[in-house]
C-alpha cells in the first residue's frame, strides 16, 4: 500500500509538473467571478462601487494576463470596462459640462476614451481577427461582416458597438471618428435583429442596451439638425418595455434627451420626477443602475430652468 501511495504522488506531481498551476488556478477562480458577478450589480451604494469597481477590474485584468485566453475572464473585462465608464467616468465628464469647467471636462473627455477603449479591445478579442480590421473599414464591408455575424457573438458585439459609440461620443472634434457613427447604428441594428429572430437574452439589461444606445443616437441632435426624436423616444421606451419599466436608466434617459431634443420642458419634468419616485430596489438585480439613474435624474433637475430658457 505504501508503495502504491509514493507511485501515485510521483505520477500526480509529473502530471502537474506538465501543466501551469497558475492557468489552472486562473480557470477555477474565473468561475467563482462569474457567479460573484451579480453583487456589484446588486450594490445599493454608488461611492462604495465607484471605489471598489477600479480594482476589482485590475486584480480581474492580472488574472487575464496569466490566462489570456481565458474567455470568461475577457467577459467580465468587456462588460466591467463599459460598465465603469458609463455609470462612473462619464458621471464625472457629465459633472463637469454642467459646472463649464473646460479643463475637467478635456481630462474626463481622454479618460473617457482610454476606458471604453478598453471595452472595445476586449469585446474585440472575443469576436475574432476579422472584426479587428473589418470594423475600420467601409459600410459595405461592415454590412457583410455584421451579416456573418451570428447569435453566437451577440454580446461582444453590443459591447463592441456601445464602446465605439461612446469613443465617438467622446472625440466630436475629430472628423474621422463621427465617420464611424454608421458603422455603431449597423452593428446596434443588427444586435436588435438577432434579438427579434431568435428572442431576448435571459440578462434583460442586455435586451435594454441596443435601445438606449440607438435611443441616445437619435437624440443627439434636434429634428432641425437632422436628428430623429421621435425616433429615439421609441428606442427608449422599446428599453423600458423589455424590462417591465424597471431599468430606470431607460427613462432618465428617455426624459432628459427627448425633452431636450424636442424642448418639451414638461416631458422632461414628468419623467425625471417619475425616476425620482421609483425606489431603485424595484429591481433588485439592477441596484447599482438604478441608483446611476437616481443620481443623473437629479442632476438634470436641478438644472431644469437653465436646460429651458424661457
């Protein structure tokens, strides 16, 4: 029996002396990340996620780096990256406009760009070489490549096209990003398509984010501009109704950029104030955004009479 022990351990440690510990370590604990996932979105304090969400991203991120091919860790990178630039980096770029501070709003401008650049280079990785180069290039080069995109990527490729939106949205004084909006409209459009065919994700946020970013492209200007308003408020609301009108993001949004679009003051007023009298626990598992749509709801009524000048 003795005998039997010590020829065991000596093939055990040969086996593992083939294999890296540190991948095998990588892999066990980007399962427990996945499941753990949900208490960050479930977090009812934003000041306690703002300063928790940073290093939990990079402790995440040296995971990657002993396991970079790791899919599920590449996952949470690309929704962590976008998550934390919308509900926190933009917040302070947001602040910033509204107070005119110049130079704050160029230092959040860049750090806005780095971060979401960051969500697109993750959801690229997940989606392969060809979308690397095909995403820079010609809308019908884009169209084709959107077209053999399946079910199977629809998730990166949302992150894909919000990261790049939001990249846009951030460098409006450079001409040659504004001329990837079409190439963000198609791949939103086609996230959309995919969820008509085949049905919603099980992760109602993810059904909501296609809306809301098309809802944000179409409200960007004015119909007097060439923008599409009533366009948007569909977009917003086609957001509220996949999420049973829980995703209070959907109609901050829905108030704040259609009011304004349209300068209908008493939309933007009703709306807001219907955010405001939700308690964001009306879903649970989207705690964290709905407090991330308290705090702007509040914020564009504060400055209500300077938004509409009468």
């Amino acid at each position: 029996m003795r005998l039997a022990y010590v020829l065991a351990a000596t093939v055990a440690v040969a086996v593992l002396g083939g294999c890296d510990l540190g991948k095998i370590t990588v892999n066990t604990t980007s399962k427990v990340l996945i499941r753990a996932q949900p208490s960050l979105q479930q977090e009812a304090d934003y000041e306690m996620a703002r300063q928790a969400i940073p290093g939990a991203l990079k402790t995440v991120e040296g995971f990657w780096i002993v396991d970079p091919e790791n899919e599920r860790l590449i996952k949470i990178l690309t929704e962590g990256y976008c998550q934390y630039g919308t509900a926190f980096v933009e917040d302070d770029w947001e602040a910033a406009k509204f107070k005119k501070d110049l130079e704050a709003i160029e230092y959040h401008n860049n750090r806005s760009t780095k971060i979401f650049t960051r969500c697109l280079n993750y959801a690229l990785k997940t989606l392969g070489k060809r979308w690397q180069k095909e995403i820079f290039e010609g809308p019908e080069v884009v169209a084709k490549l959107l077209k053999d995109t399946g079910k199977g990527k629809r998730f990166p490729m949302l992150m894909a096209g919000m990261a790049l939106g939001s990249i846009i949205n951030h460098n409006l004084t450079r001409i040659e990003m504004i001329a990837y909006l079409p190439t963000v409209e198609a791949i939103l459009n086609r996230v959309v398509e995919i969820d008509t065919k085949h049905g919603l994700p099980k992760a109602r946020q993810h059904a909501a984010l296609p809306y809301i970013a098309l809802g944000m492209i179409h409200t960007a200007r004015g119909k007097a501009m060439g923008g599409d308003p009533d366009k948007g408020k569909a977009m917003f609301e086609m957001a509220l109704k996949v999420t049973d009108n829980k995703f209070l993001l959907a109609r901050t949004l829905l108030g704040y950029r259609v009011g304004l679009a349209n300068n209908d003051r008493k939309f933007f007023h009703e709306q807001l104030k219907m955010v405001l009298e939700t308690a964001p626990s009306v879903w649970p598992e989207q705690r964290l955004a709905n407090e991330v749509a308290h705090r702007k709801a509040r914020r564009y009524l504060s400055h209500e009479k300077d938004l509409f000048l009468e």
